[in-house]
C-alpha cells in the first residue's frame, strides 16, 4: 500500500469468475463450467485492464500482474498472453505445467 501510494498507483484485485460473487451462469451445473478456465481468466483481466484504462483516461499507464500460487501463475500467463496489456508480471509461488 505504501509503494502504491508513494507512486500514485492504484492496488486492484480482481475476482476469477464463479469465485465469490462472480458468477455469470445461473448455476455451477458442468455445462456452465466450461466457463472456468485460465484462458477465460486471462481474458476478463485484459478486458478488464482496457475497460480501467479507457473508463480512466489512463492509456500511458502501466500494469503489473501479481498473485501467489493459482494467480501467481496466472500472472505470469497474463505477461505471456498479454504482453501490450501488463508490463511486468511478479508470481511467487507459482508452478509450471
């Protein structure tokens, strides 16, 4: 909090879909699912990180992807997929498959 504050930045979280309240199918039924994936996951941070930037008149801002373990290698996957929408990426804990 204190780096981000020093620099101006802004500490975002961001929910994976069917966690918490993220459900975008009525139910958790195996049809819906297919929904559940890293690939979907990475496609609602970059649409989120273009909807953030647009909404904010904040294109020349830069983004670095972090988690631990899951979303640590989710972060990395987003420096990979996304590479013009994360600058960095910082995962900890994450492993390879």
């Amino acid at each position: 909090g204190q780096v981000a504050q020093k620099h101006g930045a802004a500490l975002i979280t961001l929910e994976h879909r069917f966690y918490g309240k993220s459900h975008p199918t009525a139910n958790m039924s195996a049809a819906n699912l297919v929904h559940l994936d890293a690939e979907q996951a990475l496609a609602d941070a970059a649409q989120f990180i273009w909807w953030w930037s647009d909404t904010r008149k904040a294109h020349n801002s830069s983004w670095i992807s972090w988690g631990g373990s899951y979303a640590g290698q989710l972060a990395a996957w987003m420096r990979l997929r996304y590479p013009t929408s994360v600058a960095g990426a910082v995962a900890f804990s994450a492993t390879q498959k």
